[in-house]
C-alpha cells in the first residue's frame, strides 16, 4: 500500500489522480485539515494525522511537504521512516538534505517530480533512476496511472525537465485566464468564454505541433500588416518586455534550480 503525506497542491493532485484512476491511498495530514481532506478525497482514501498509524498501513511512502520542511521532517523521524521506502516529491538539492539528516545512509529514496496536471490523470512525472530497481519500477508503475512518466539518469536533467513540467502549467493557466477575461469584457458568457478560449489554445497548439507553422510565424500570420491586431501585439510586446522580461524570468528560476 502507498501512503502520502502532505496535500498540498502536489500532494492533493498526485491522491485525487490516483483515486479517479481506482488507486486507493491513504494519507497524512495536519490534524486541522482531516476532515476537510477525508471528505474531499472520499472513501478511496484513508486519512490519517497521527504518523505512527499512518506508517503501520503503508510500506511505501510518498513525501509531497515543501522541501524547506525536508530536513526537519527526516530528523524528527529518521528512527520509523528508515524502516520504509520513501518517494520524495521534492524540487531541490535532496540529495545533501538526506546526506545532512538524522537518516541511515543507506535510507531507500527514490525522486520523482510531478506536475500539477496528474490530479486528471495527464501529468508529467520526472523520476530519477535509482540504485533500488525494485523501487523505481513500483514509482514508474504508480505515476504511470496519473500520466506520462520520463526517467532520467543525473539530478540536474530531473531539475532542468521538471522545471519545463512543473512550472509551465502555472505560466500556461495564467495565460488562459487572460484569454478568458478579454473573451467575457467582449461579452461572451463565462462557458463560451472558458470553451471557446480553451479551443483556440489547443487548435494553437496542434496547429504547430503538427509542424505546419513556427510559433513566432503563427503569431504573425494571425496579423494584418499594419492591422489593428499587429499594433496591439507590438504594443503587447513592449509591455512584456518591459514589465515582464519572460526569459530573463526564466533564465534565472532555471539557474537556481540547475547546479552551474
Ligand atoms: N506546486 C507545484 O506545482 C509543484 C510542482 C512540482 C513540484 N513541486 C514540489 O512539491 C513540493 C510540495 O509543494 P506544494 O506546492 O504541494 O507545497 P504545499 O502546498 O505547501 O503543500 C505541502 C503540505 O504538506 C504539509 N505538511 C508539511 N509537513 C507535514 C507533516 N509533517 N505532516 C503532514 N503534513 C505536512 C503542509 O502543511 P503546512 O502548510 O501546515 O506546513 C502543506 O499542507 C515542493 O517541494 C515543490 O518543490 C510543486
């Protein structure tokens, strides 16, 4: 049996994925947050708030707190979670965390970053191969039902590929929202606002995937010379670049997440 502890945004996503795809799981939470959990994530789940009987129900363990708790949280219990095998979901240098922990050295961990889309079923999980074979094929079956899954082999290609999967859906869901709100001030009503806004974005997408034109073309085609459209998007871009310089944004989460 597979338990997780903290349900948070990651932890939440990964328990409701996996219950909607019949995984049942049990769960560790903040005393406060048991209820409310229990009755949110339904009867496929076990919710539990005290660690000693939520480790007597499960031999792997999925860990989804913030990394900045890690090191505390390994101390205060290296003594029981060195009995188990632990799934760590954490961004971030682990590896020094758990070599600086109360934990035996020989602690079996296994890393994998998911994103937030395998709440339905269609994320992108990141697994770095580990030593422990009989791990990394139970952790590559698990998240295989949530979504699609890529090993790699060193902890910086884990960082690089799971920035692209963890963080661009928070860039993408921003972005629609914008779409939506200017569909809704042009008087659309919210459904066809959200359906509409959602189409244009896929066709978008499947238009250059299919290779028939590059991004940048397809944002100019979709304009007039000297249009309406075209100021707007020149004008847009100056903004962006202005108040919001998306690559240099990037540059730097990425160097801070990538050794150098
Ligand atoms: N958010 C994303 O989209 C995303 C994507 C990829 C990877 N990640 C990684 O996933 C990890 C978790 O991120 P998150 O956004 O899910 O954080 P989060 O929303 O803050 O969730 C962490 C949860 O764990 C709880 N928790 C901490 N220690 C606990 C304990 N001992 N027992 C029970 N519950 C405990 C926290 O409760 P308290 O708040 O009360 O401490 C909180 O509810 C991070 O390391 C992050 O790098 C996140």
């Amino acid at each position: 049996m597979y338990g997780l502890i903290g349900c948070g945004n990651i932890g939440r996503a990964v328990a409701k994925g996996l219950i909607f795809n019949g995984h049942p799981i049990n769960v560790l939470v903040r005393d406060n947050y048991l209820d409310c959990i229990q009755s949110k994530l339904g009867q496929n789940a076990k919710v539990f708030s005290v660690l000693g009987d939520f480790l007597t129900t499960c031999d792997i363990v999925l860990v989804a707190i913030r990394t900045s708790q890690l090191l505390a949280f390994l101390n205060e219990n290296a003594h029981v979670l060195k009995k188990k095998e632990l799934v760590l979901l954490q961004a971030g240098n682990i590896a020094d965390i758990v070599s600086q922990s109360d934990c035996p050295s020989d602690l079996q961990y296994c890393r994998a970053i998911a994103n937030i889309n395998v709440e339905a079923g269609l994320g992108d999980v990141v697994i770095l191969r580990t030593p422990n074979k009989g791990l990394e094929n139970k952790v590559l079956d698990l998240f295989g039902k949530i979504g699609e899954v890529r090993l790699v082999d060193a902890p910086d290609d884990l960082h690089r590929l799971s920035m692209v999967t963890g963080c661009y859906p928070a860039v993408i869901g921003r972005f629609l929202q914008e779409l939506i709100d200017g569909a809704l001030k042009l008087g659309l009503d919210s459904n066809d606002a959200l359906a509409l806004s959602l189409k244009v974005f896929q066709n978008t997408a499947k238009t250059i995937e299919l290779g028939r034109v590059e991004p940048k073309a397809h944002w100019r085609t979709a304009c007039s010379k000297g249009g309406k459209l075209e100021k707007a998007m020149n004008e847009l871009d100056d903004q962006f670049n202005k108040d919001f310089n998306f690559p240099n944004w990037l540059d730097k989460l990425s160097k801070s997440m990538v050794k150098k």
